[in-house]
C-alpha cells in the first residue's frame, strides 16, 4: 500500500499491549478501526485510551465489517480463532488477515487462507507496555514478515505505515526467532530484577538508578561485540571472587520473605557456566571455577 492506497476499515481482535497499539499507529495513517474486541477490563480501559470512539464489538460483528482483521491474541488461541472465524463462514473472499505472533507464520492461518483471505504474519520485534510510549518505538522496529509471495508486498507495506523495518523470514524459522526474542528480552528482565533485588536487600533506594550506566554499557557492548564484551571474575579467572558471590547470593535466596522468588544463586550459577563456557581459560583455572558452579543439590545427590 502507497500513499494513494486506498484505505481500510480494520477490526483488532486482541486489544491488548501489541493490538491496541497497532490499531492506533494504523489508524493515525488514515485507515478506520471498525471495532475493537476487549475482553478485560485492563483491555477495555486500553482501547478507551488508544482508540477512543471505537466501539466494542464481538467477533463476528468484527469479522463483518472490516476489510482487514488484525489477530493480536495469545499464541495458544491464535489456532482455535482463526478456526473459530472460518467456521462461522462470515469471513468473505478477498478480506486480508493478519497476525502479530512472533511464534508463528501463515500455516496457523490456513482455514482462513482456505476460505480465500490473503492471510499474513507481522511481528514487532519489540516489547509492548500497551500505552501511547510505544508508538514512537514503533518507528525503525525490526518486524518479521511471514506470507506467500503474492501477499508479500501487501505485508511489507503495512510494516511501512506501521514505521517499522521489514524483515522477511521463512515460515520455519519462527519458532527459533521467537525463542531467541523471548529468551533476551524476557530473560534480561528477571536477570535485571534480581540484581535489583539483591541491592534493594542492602539497603540501597533506587537499584535502578545504581544498575542504569553499567546496564545500558553491557548491553551496547554485548550487542556489538557478543561475547567479547564480557567482563567479571569468571573471564578473569577469580575463582575466589566466585565463591564469595555464591555465598552472598545463596544467604540471599536463604533469607527471602515467604511468597518471594528464591532463585538468584541458581540463576548466577546457570549463566556463570555459560560466561565460563564462552571465557576461553586456562583448563586448571576452568576446573576450578566450574566445580564452584555445580548445583548444590547434584552435589548431596
């Protein structure tokens, strides 16, 4: 779609943090949300807020009155909908469908595929807080774009008014794509919030702030350079260093309120063995730090 493209009348399906935010970048680009469907108040309250004047509709009142369809829902009921809106018959040849999971390609789609929709998978590769901040994260996101060769270009275009960056992936890559995704975004942040509890135990107000340079370093560092940016007492070889840190964090898990997680020693020990697997030490020096970092519990087995 080019700028004289004509405009669309789209249904979100999934007002959640990505459906409620795509809708308004699309809908500032000119095209018509023709309804929204909101199941939680959470959700309800986000469509108020981002798409203001858009009624709140069920599917198939969705279905039958937009030209596109935006499925922005939990890959686990992307499948049953996809069949769920094939079944009812309502949804007519010609109408584009498109998906926002990153796990999955087109094949999820193919009941709706088989009843003659274009059927297309879009995927911000971004984190979403479902608030008007997103929008501006949308310019230059990378977007991955699953779809045949013929409804390609109507997938690209799309990432092009959404403002993001396309990039084209086979259908059997997603699943590795999506773990890769999940596993630095999802993973850094219980990583960054232990280290803030940690600091929060010795009294420290705003960990937050403490962390921030030394955060944002590492992971401009890392992205750079991969594992040539890492630094610390295993690539150096501290084994004494590593043992203290062990100790620290093992009274920390030890003295955790009831109810509060207790996995920060285990978590350091698991990417403390993958910094040493990527460390390159001495074979002694090695030994030495690895046998600090096996599991207390293979150890009394």
């Amino acid at each position: 779609m080019t700028a004289d493209a004509p405009r669309l009348g789209i249904g979100i399906i999934g007002a959640g943090r990505v459906g409620a935010v795509l809708g308004a970048a699309l809908r500032a680009e000119g095209h018509a949300v023709t309804g929204a469907y909101a199941v939680s108040d959470a959700s309800r309250e986000r469509a108020a807020e981002l798409l203001p004047g858009v009624p709140l509709l069920d599917v198939p009142a969705i279905v039958e009155r937009s030209e596109m369809l935006l499925l922005a829902v939990p890959d686990d009921q992307l499948g049953p909908l996809a069949a769920g809106i094939a079944a009812t018959g309502l949804a007519p040849g010609g109408q584009l469908v498109a998906h926002t999971s990153g796990r999955y390609g087109t094949e999820v789609l193919a009941p709706l595929a088989e009843a003659g929709c274009a059927t297309l998978a879009i995927h911000p590769a971004m984190t979403f807080t479902g608030t008007r901040d997103d929008l501006p994260r949308l310019l230059g996101c990378p977007m991955a774009i699953t779809a045949s060769e013929l409804f390609a270009p109507i997938a690209a275009a799309l990432v092009v008014e959404l403002g993001g960056e396309g990039l084209v992936l086979p259908e059997g890559d997603r699943a590795l794509y999506h773990a890769a995704l999940a596993h630095g975004a999802n993973h850094l942040v219980v990583l960054v919030d232990q280290a803030r509890e940690a600091l929060a135990r010795i009294g420290i107000e705003e960990p937050g702030h403490l962390l921030r340079p030394l955060l944002e370093a590492a992971l401009d560092n890392a992205l750079r350079h991969g594992s040539a940016a890492l630094t610390g007492p295993v690539v150096r070889g501290d084994a004494g260093t590593v043992a203290s840190h062990l100790g620290a964090l093992d009274d920390l898990d030890a003295t955790a309120l009831p109810g509060d997680p207790a996995d920060t020693s285990a978590t350091y020990r698991a990417l403390a063995r993958a910094a040493l697997d990527r460390a390159g030490l001495p074979s002694l020096t090695e030994q030495r730090i690895r046998a600090l970092l096996e599991d207390p519990d293979t150890e009394d087995a």
